[in-house]
C-alpha cells in the first residue's frame, strides 16, 4: 500500500505519542494541532475543517498558513507525509517519545 492510498483510506495510523511530540517540535498551537490530526484523518478541506470546529473557513485557511510555516510545507498531503514518518520514526526510537 502506498503513502498516498493510506492516507486515503481515513484510518488513524498516527500513534498517540506522536502528537505532544509534534506540538513541542514545531511550536504548534492546540488549535493547530487539531487541525493537523484531522488532515491525517483525512479531512483536506478548509471548509470541512470549519464545520468540524466551529470556525469560519478563512480563520482555518490562517491556521493552514500558520502550520505551514512552522512545518516547513506548502501542501497538505506534504504535512499528513511528515507526521507519518515522524510517527514512523518515534516508533522505532522510543526515548524520543516524550
């Protein structure tokens, strides 16, 4: 199966540990976070996004541009990709867990 068809398929492949990992890495905010874990849940549209949290597309778009920065992407696809290998990479590492 390939990166793209798992990231298709709207499972939850992301362990746990990988998220307060990401979030101290990259200085992510709660609200960014979130916003991460549901595109690698699969969710890409801002507008969709929104729904999910209650919040105007445009306010989701800053939070896309912010995450961006701090990540070092330009694409979502591109983010799902870094958080995978992160968790990939965390799994066989486990003093970096924390």
């Amino acid at each position: 199966m390939s990166i793209e068809d798992l990231w298709e398929t709207d499972l939850n492949i992301i362990p746990e540990y990988t998220w307060p990992y990401l979030k101290k890495t990259y200085n992510l905010s709660n609200r960014e976070l979130e916003i991460v874990k549901l595109v690698c849940a699969g969710h890409t549209k801002a507008e969709e996004i929104a729904k999910i949290i209650h919040r105007d597309p445009g306010t989701v778009k800053v939070h896309f541009s912010n995450i961006y920065k701090k990540t070092h992407v330009n694409k979502k696809f591109h983010l799902f990709l870094g958080v995978y290998q992160t968790a990939q990479r965390l799994s066989q590492e486990p003093t970096e867990k924390t």
